[in-house]
C-alpha cells in the first residue's frame, strides 16, 4: 500500500519452482509498459496475472517465441504472474 507517492512501474512477483519449464523467460522486472515473454518451452502455457487482492488482471495463452504484453493500462502497483503447463 502506498500512501501519497507515485510507483512509476509495475512489479511482478515471480517465484521459480523446482518444475519450473526449461525455455521460458519473462523480463524486464519491474516492468513500466511492456512485459517481454520468450517462450521455447515447445508446451501450451497458460498466462494469468493477479492484483495483490487475488483481483483476476488478465489470463492468455502463451504462444511460442517472443511475445509482448502490454500493461500501461494497469495502474502501477505489485501483481502476481502465473504461468502454467495447459497440460496439467
């Protein structure tokens, strides 16, 4: 929570796991506009990005290759990124 200061960026609470997909990268943290996401995973991954409420922001598919996001219509602030195996 901030009371009267201006956060210029967004975070993005990223946690790694043991079964974490081998090929994906999601950068830059903090992110000002656009969150870059480099695929080469070869598996369909699901994107979801939740506020620190447990708010629902966005949920997409990730492709395959490089892809942009754009977040300069979310106010800026802390959110959580998941990214998961469609498969499963």
């Amino acid at each position: 929570m901030t009371q009267g200061f201006h956060q210029a960026n967004l975070g993005i609470s990223t946690s790694i796991k043991e079964t974490a997909l081998k090929g994906l990268s999601v950068f830059p943290n903090p992110v000002s506009s656009v969150l870059n996401m480099q695929n080469e995973s070869g598996t369909p991954l699901k994107l979801t990005l939740y506020g620190n409420n447990g708010q629902l922001i966005l949920s997409r598919p990730v492709q395959q290759g490089l892809q942009e996001i754009m977040l300069d219509q979310i106010a800026p602030g802390t959110y959580h990124l998941i990214i998961r195996n469609e498969e499963a």
